[in-house]
C-alpha cells in the first residue's frame, strides 16, 4: 500500500500492488513530465512519510517497448553500480515480444538489488506490453513487495511535454519576458539521473511494429525455459575446485571456527547440566546458562551470515560442517567429563544417554539457528 500526498496535503491512496492510472494522475504526471514535484511526499504501508525532494529517480529506456522509471532512496542509491549493472541488458537482442519480456524481467530483478520505492511503467513504442504481462514480471521479479503504476501506450496526454523530449537534441530558446523559475527537484534529477537506453537492433533486422489485440500470457513452458536458462548460469559457479574451496575456507575461518566453539559450547553444556540435574546437583543451572549463550551465539553467527550470503551457497554447507565438528568435539567433551566426575552423575543417568543428548540437541538446533538468522534478515529487509 502506498499514499500521496499532494502540495495541499491531500492523499491518495493505492492498496493493489499494481495499477493501471491514468497519466494525468499526480505525482506520476509530474515525474514522467519532468516537472516540479519535490512539495509532494508518500506513506508506504503506514511507515513514515517520505519527500520526493529526498529521492532520486532512475529512468531506463527499454527499445522499442517502454520507459521505466524507479522512485529511489537519494541516499542510499549507488548510481554508479546501477548504470554498471543495468547497461548489461544493451547486449540482449530485442526481435519479439518474447524479447521484450525478458530484458523486461531482467530490469526487474537488477532493480530489486536497490530497493525501489515504487515503480513506474510507461508502455509505449513498437512492441508495448500489456497491463496484465508487465504484472506479471513485476511479481515474478521478486519485487511485488513494492507498488507498480502502469500507463498505457494509448494514452496522448501531454503531447507538448513529449514533443520537447524528442526535440531536446536541438537547441532550446527561453523567453527573455518570462519569470525566472528556482531549479525544481524533477529539474535536478533529469540533469543527474542517469538515462539508460538500450542500443538499436542490427539495421538487417529492424523491429517492426506489432499490432496486439490480445493478452499473451506467460505460459509455464517460458517459465520453465528462463528456469533451465538461470540454471545453466549458476551450473560453472557450482564446479568443484578443490584450492579455491581451500581458499574459501581460509577466507571465513573465523567464522567456522565460531560455528564450531558455539555448537561445541551448546552440546557439551546441555548435555553436563541434564546430567547433574538427574543428579540434583545445583550447578544445572550454570550449565544451562551456558547452554543458552551457546545457541545465542550460534544463531547470531548465522544471522550476521545471511547479510552477505544466501541459502543456497556452498558456504552454507561448509558451515553445516564445521557445526557437526562441534558437536561430535562435545560428545568426546561428554565421554571425558562423565569418566573424570566423581558427584555422583554416573549414578543417576547413563554416559550412552549423555552422549545421546549431546549430538542429537546439537543437530536439533541447527536448523532453528539457520531458520532465527534468515527470517531477522529478512524481516530487516522488508522493512527498509
């Protein structure tokens, strides 16, 4: 959900995560036109409110298609990393609607990287998508936590707007007599924002326009072919290379050698302080105490993890690993403790048992740790 607020404070609310507006509908005209907007603010889902003179916006040009534009934090936004990132796309071809949707698609997932505020869709050109085929990449994208506006290629509105555009290229002539105007916040960011066009189609094969007349949906056989295609990318970085995996332990020893500390603290102390409660033994507490600090520490590693890496990363598997070392140090930690005690422990619980509780407490808590470090993350996320 987002809300505007317009120079007179009056809202405008939009629940759905996309819509179908109309070009003349404020802030949108505003920043599509390039005119003043930074008087104007916004609410996303009840947070705080948020000033277009405090955002930067990203305009990219998709050929032959449409012009999109991302509504961004100024502060946070690294323009040079997305024109980097984004430039990449001039290398996909564009022949077919088919196309078109996956360079659509692929602007998508790049622009999820820097967390839009929302996001403005303007169809137009010789192969426009529908409202209903651009809805669908936006939540196929990853970024349907976020607000889509769609505006329809039919739609003339501020012809004179437009006409300045695609005469830009020559000189412009003020009016002497007319009123100075203070530099605006759309003024600014068509001077700063960087506008990236795809390169032409070879001139040997020049895209014609298409007359559509009828939705053409994303079928589950295109779904399933940007699926094996995003599977043959990721296949190279999966190849085992035993002195760069050597490498990659080396560069996160620090953290495996936590895992390994906090797994073997948890296991060894749960299992020490079931074993002198069985035995009444006051000290329980301590080694529950210690038992706690362990998953504490354990679950915080694995929260500090998910900031720079995903689920399904290799190092994620060595971690698994370096988890297990731990735990099976805490059963030889349990066999040694339960030879060595003389109050009384061996009488009331057998060392089998402790061993038991050792490893299997131990593997219990790995995938709550895992589960505690990615949902924080994520929530985190969400909420910037």
């Amino acid at each position: 959900m987002i809300k505007f607020f317009n120079s007179k404070n009056i809202p405008t609310q939009y629940s759905d995560t996309a819509n179908n507006v109309d070009i003349n509908v404020s802030p949108i005209r505003e920043i599509v036109s390039r005119k003043d907007y930074s008087s104007q603010s916004f609410v996303i889902d009840d947070g705080e409110r948020i000033y277009f003179k405090d955002t930067f916006v990203l305009l990219v040009n998709i050929k032959d298609s449409a012009s999109v534009y991302f509504v961004l934090d100024n502060k946070t936004f690294n323009k040079e990393e997305a024109v980097e990132k984004i430039s990449v796309l001039k290398d996909m071809p564009i022949s077919d609607i088919r196309d078109i949707k996956l360079k659509t698609l692929e602007l998508f997932k790049i622009s999820k990287q820097f967390n839009p505020y929302f996001v403005i869709y303007h169809s137009k050109g010789a192969i426009p998508l529908f409202f209903n085929e651009v809805y669908d990449l936006f939540m196929f994208s990853g970024i349907n936590n976020r607000t889509l506006f769609y505006l329809d290629s039919k739609v003339e509105a501020n012809v004179v707007e437009e006409k300045k555009e695609k005469s830009s290229a020559f000189p412009s002539f003020k009016n002497p007599f007319k009123k100075k105007e203070e530099p605006n916040n759309i003024e600014k960011a068509k001077e700063t924002s960087p506008i990236i066009e795809n390169h032409p189609v070879e001139e040997a094969s020049p895209v014609q326009e298409v007359r559509r007349e009828e939705y053409t949906p994303i079928t589950p056989s295109w779904k399933e072919e940007l699926a094996k295609e995003e599977k043959k990318e990721k296949a190279p970085k999966q190849k085992l290379n035993v002195k760069e995996e050597f490498k990659n332990i080396k560069e996160n020893k620090f953290h495996f050698l936590f895992l390994t500390i906090a797994s073997f603290l948890f296991s060894l102390a749960l299992s020490i302080a079931i074993g002198n409660a069985a035995a009444g033994k006051t000290i329980c507490v301590l080694f529950f105490i210690c038992a706690v600090a362990g998953a504490f520490l354990m679950s915080y590693i694995y929260i500090d993890y998910f900031k720079i890496k995903k689920l399904k990363d290799r190092l994620m598997i060595y971690s698994v690993v370096f988890t297990l070392l731990g735990i099976a140090l805490s059963a030889l930690g349990v066999l040694l403790f339960y030879n060595l005690d003389q109050s009384g422990v061996k009488e009331a619980i057998s060392r089998s048992k402790l061993i038991v509780i050792a490893i299997m407490s131990g593997i219990a808590l790995i995938p709550i740790a895992v589960a505690i470090g990615y949902y924080i993350n994520k929530m985190k996320s969400r909420r910037s």
